[in-house]
C-alpha cells in the first residue's frame, strides 16, 4: 500500500555558538566560519534537491528550519538552503516557512534577507528577559539582546514567536512572569512556555547530582505555567496546546502537524521522518527505524497527540479509534479520564482539562496503553 504524502518539513541545524548547560539536543558548538557547517549545508541541499526529484516535496504546507541555531550558520548557507528549497517545492505564501533564531545571531539585514526568499515566521529562542536567569541557562544572549532581536524581526514579520523557560533554579516566580508580560508587550504573535527538564549528561544533570542545583520543583513549575496561562488569556492569546499560546490565526501550522499525526519528513542529523498510510507508521531517523506502528498502535496515539491539544478530540474521532481498537475501551478510558478530573466532555468533544495537562504523563499514558 502507497504513503500518504507528506506534508510538513524539517530542516535540520545541528549548530551552535555555545552549548547551554541543560541542552541536550543534537547540535555541536562550533565557530561560526568553521568548514563542518558548509560540508553540512551542502549535504542538506543535495538531500533537498534528492527529495524533490523523488516527489517527497510536492504536497507540503509547512517548512521548519529548526536546531540547534539555524541563524548562527549565517546568511551566505542559510540563502544556499532556502534558494534550494524554492527551486524544490513550491514555496508559496500559503506555505508557512518558520526559521528558529537566537538573539545573539538575529540581524536585521537577516531578517530582511531570509524574508525575502520564503521564511514567514520567525521562533526566537528567548528564554527569559532576565539577564541572571540567561546567565543561569548559559545562554549567548543577555535581556536587551532578546528586546533588539525581537524588534528586528518585526521589521519584516508579523508572525513572531518567543520561547520561554520556567522552573530554572534561581528564577523567581515575578521573574518569570516579568518575562511573559514583557514578551507580550514586545508584539509577540505567539508564545511557547517550557518547564524546565533536567537530561540525563547534561551539565545541569551534573550539577544537580553533585548537590551544586536543585532540581526543578514540579509544584513551583506548575504555578508558573498556570500564571502563564492567566496572563496570556489575559492579553488576548489562547492556549491551543499544553505549551502553546498564540494570538487567533497565529497557531503554528508546522507544530500542530506532529500533533494531529500528518506525516513530516526530517531532512539532516537527527531529524525524524514519519511515513504512514492507514496501516502502519514509521518513524526513522539517521536512516535507523525508531518507531513502527500498526493500526491499533496508531489509533491510540492518535488520542493521545490530540489531547496535548485543547481542542481535543471528537466523539466521531473516538468512535472510528474504537473500532480500529477493536473493542470499547476508548470510551471507557475517556469516562476513566474524566473521572480523574483529566479530561472533560463538552459540546461533542473530549478535551484535557488544566489538570490533565499539569499530570500530562498519567493522561497520554493511559491513552497510549490502549494499544502497547
Ligand atoms: S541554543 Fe538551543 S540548541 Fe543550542 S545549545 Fe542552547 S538550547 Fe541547545
């Protein structure tokens, strides 16, 4: 049986000017000028290129240049990569073409260049105004850094979107939400909220086992989503998944694409490809298969991706998952749900409630183990 087309892309950066204590991303801290990122580039266009002649690219609705530091690799390959692209598929405006930058790398002669050849929308990995809170992160930019980045981007782009951090040893409540507010009145469109995750051998790992950090305080990071939340809803933006806020119309395309199980394709070290059909999903990456799904496995984490989404999931939705499913449990997990008080039912939809977001493991793993 033929796979569906895919209809969202990522590109993969794997550089940056430093390597910030908690990351533990796949990406390298490298110079700027060093020859690695121009042997990477070119092998990224040729992958392009290679997509393209086998037809992957022609039914794509969203492009993500992620990393890593996509802006640290410079105008000169970040012009190579996105004139490859426009001669690959068919990069029209309804195309939405987001590219993560770091402050420290952001200029305005970028952002008019890069808007130029196709990118729509802009991710700034911000993290926190707070220059002791950056400094904490082991970020390459300090407060004022992230102010000039997002005023430079909004030279060209309406859709600008800031990435935040809460639960960092160190921070105080009113800092965060200091940020959240300012990111706000800066005119961002769209606004992504992480808690903090100590990873295995990182060097935050490090020093929290040698007692020299605390480890993040679920309670402390739950408050600060929640004032997160009351001060976003507040503003005018909605939550539209459990890290996600955006102005209306201003939800990511590309995002919301891994939520709803369309099929993506990962171009570059460590990017992940899904390729499905009504019958099985894979997932692969460095051409290793990592995830292999059949129906029932798929219908199951179908519900599960759909509940990081506050719309949720349909009665319809349900009721087809059951009968891939095979049996009735779907409902009965949902009654289960929302007699936990992670889930409600409303308005023909099941939809994850505060709390089920807050115990996002209980709610997704009960979902998932409708099909192990
Ligand atoms: S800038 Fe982002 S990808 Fe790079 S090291 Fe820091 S957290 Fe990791």
């Amino acid at each position: 049986m033929a796979y569906d087309p895919y209809k969202a892309l990522y590109l993969h950066i794997p550089f940056c000017v430093k390597r910030c204590g908690y990351c533990d991303f796949a990406t390298q801290a490298v110079e700027r000028d060093a020859p690695v990122i121009d042997e990477y580039v070119e092998s990224l266009v040729m992958d392009i290129r290679r997509a393209s002649k086998e037809g992957k690219l022609g039914a794509l609705e969203t492009v993500y240049l992620g990393g890593g530091t996509p802006s640290h690799i410079g105008m000169g390959r970040l012009s190579s990569l996105l004139y490859a692209l426009a001669m690959s598929m068919h990069l029209e405006p309804e195309v939405e073409c987001t590219m993560e930058a770091n402050p420290e790398s952001l200029t305005e002669a970028m952002v008019r260049d890069i808007w130029a050849l196709g990118v729509n929308r802009l991710s700034l990995g911000v993290q926190s105004f707070d220059d002791a809170v950056l400094r904490i992160l082991g970020r390459a930019h300090d407060g004022d850094g992230a102010r000039r980045a997002i005023a430079a981007a909004q030279t060209r782009f309406q859709n600008v979107s800031v990435d935040l951090m809460c639960g960092i040893p160190g921070q105080s409540a009113e800092s965060f939400a200091e940020s959240v507010r300012e990111a706000v009145a800066l005119g961002a469109t769209h606004v992504s909220v992480y808690p903090l995750t100590i990873e295995p051998h990182t060097p935050f790992d490090r020093a929290v086992m040698r007692g020299e950090m605390a480890e993040p305080d679920e309670d402390t990071e739950a408050e600060a989503m929640e004032g997160a939340r009351r001060i976003l809803e507040g503003a005018g933006f909605h939550r539209y998944e459990v890290a996600s806020y955006a102005r209306p119309g201003f939800e990511s395309r590309h995002n919301t694409a891994y939520w709803t199980g369309v099929p993506y394709l990962g171009i570059g070290r460590s990017a992940v490809t899904m390729t499905q059909n009504a019958e099985r999903r894979m997932r692969v990456q460095d051409g290793r298969v990592v995830d292999d799904l059949g129906a029932r496995q798929m219908a199951a984490e179908d519900l599960m991706l759909s509940m990081r989404m506050a719309r949720g999931v349909s009665d319809e939705r349900v009721a087809r998952a059951t009968v891939v499913l095979g049996d009735e449990t779907a409902c009965a997990v949902f009654d289960e749900l929302v007699a936990l008080g992670l889930a409600e039912h409303r308005d023909g939809r099941w939809r994850p409630t505060e709390r089920g977001w807050l115990c996002g493991n209980e709610l997704y793993g009960r979902l998932l183990d409708l099909a192990p």
